[in-house]
C-alpha cells in the first residue's frame, strides 16, 4: 500500500502594526487584533524588446526637413552649373541636353592690309537660331607707303556680318544688306542674330577706305545657338563659375 505524503509548508505573515508573526491564512492578528490584508498583485504591464522599438520607431519629422532641403540645394547648384558653365564636362551634358556649344570664328590677332579686307566664313546655319558674339579692338596701325604721321582715324576697322549673296555684292563694290555694320571704329562688340532659315554667312573686317595704312586687329568672335537661358544669364554664370575655378 503505497502512501501519498503531502508536505504542508506554513508561510509566515507578518502583522503591519505590531509585527507579530502569523500563520498563513490568518486574517486578524493573534496579538492586537489588527485585521490582515491578504498580498496584493499589480497588473502585468506589456513591455516590448530594444530591438522592437528601433524598429517601429518612426523618424522625427524634424530631422527629414533639414535633409531634404540640403539635397535640393545640391541637385539646383548641380543643374547651374551643368546649364551655365564652360567646363568641358559640363559643356558635355549640355551637348547631351541638345544644347550646341560656341564655336570660334576669329580667336588670334590678324592684320588687314590698305584698302584691303579679311573675311571668315561661319558655318552653315539651319535654322539654329544662332547667334554671332565677339569683341574687336584695332591696337595699331602700320603705313604701307608715305604718310607722315598717324591720327586717331587711321586705327579706324569696319566690321559686318552678312549672307553669301550680300557678300558677292559687296565685294564687287555695290551696296547691300547686312545682317551687322559697326561702321568705322577703333574697337567695338559684335552682337548680330542670324536669321532663322539660316545659310552661309561672313564676318567681314574692312580696311577698304585707307588707302595707306595696314590695321592690325585683335578680335574675338564666336558662333553661338541660342538657348532657352537668356545670354546675360549665361555670360554672368560662366564668370561666376570661372571665378570660382569650375
């Protein structure tokens, strides 16, 4: 006959205000009467892991702004200077763009004899909206026979921009229409628009009216496609970028 042994274990309680121990279950004190309250229980609080409130915690709203602006800045600053600057790289994505790039006419110093003219032919234009830019400065003038002195007039350039035909008219020593006259002077800009249905087309420099005296010119002439950016736009954001060496 096997016997079940059952180990009772009598936990002690302690009385609140004289501290008398207890037997368990006791609901008065066996000294001063004082009643016993049983143990209390607090409810479970759910907790999550670290790991599990990295992972649901959203970012503050106030740190993505300033981000998010800083990058914006970047891509504008980047889309500038792709548009605006001389750089070979960045000339390359305008290419990619559809943007042509300038292409120069006249870049070194040349002289025109007495009575006498220089021509270069730009290149065929279709329709392109281009546009020819430059600067001219006559910086001396050398006699090509008599002539006792030099005045102020006899550093004196005539400069036009005009079509193939205009070109066989003038030289044969008729008048006709340019697209571009300075008239004579020392030194001037050059700004002419080609017209739209393009052609073949000359920048003509003319010493034809002195009989004696060789000019010597210093020009800087180039051939540009308009774009959508305005030219004064372009120009101050190409000196922008070359200052600062990009």
């Amino acid at each position: 006959m096997r016997f079940l042994l059952l180990e009772q274990t009598v936990r002690a309680v302690l009385c609140s205000k004289c501290g008398t121990d207890l037997p368990d279950g006791s609901q008065f004190c066996l000294k001063c009467g004082e009643p016993i309250r049983g143990p209390e229980t607090k409810p479970a609080v759910e907790t999550s892991s670290p790991s599990d409130a990295r992972t649901h915690r959203p970012a503050p709203a106030g740190r993505r702004g300033p981000i998010i602006w800083i990058f914006l800045a970047i891509v504008l600053v980047a889309i500038l200077w792709a548009a605006t600057s001389g750089n070979p790289f960045a000339q390359g994505i305008q290419s990619l763009a559809g943007s042509k790039q300038d292409q120069t006419i006249v870049g070194a110093p040349f002289t025109v004899s007495a009575h006498s003219f220089r021509y270069y032919k730009l290149p065929p234009t279709e329709a392109n909206h281009a546009v020819v830019l430059g600067r001219f400065t006559v910086s001396n003038a050398t006699p090509s026979g008599g002539g006792d002195g030099q005045s102020a007039s006899d550093q004196d350039i005539e400069v036009y921009v005009m079509s193939d035909s205009a070109f066989a008219v003038w030289q044969n020593g008729y008048a006709a229409n340019y697209v571009y006259q300075s008239g004579r002077a020392p030194q001037g800009n050059v700004e002419a628009q080609l017209p739209d249905e393009g052609g073949v087309y000359y920048v003509v420099f003319s010493n034809k009216f002195s009989p004696k005296l060789a000019k010597k010119v210093n020009a800087d002439i180039v051939l540009r496609y308009k774009s959508w950016m305005p030219q004064s736009v372009r120009r101050a954001g190409e000196r922008f970028w070359n200052w600062f060496g990009l």
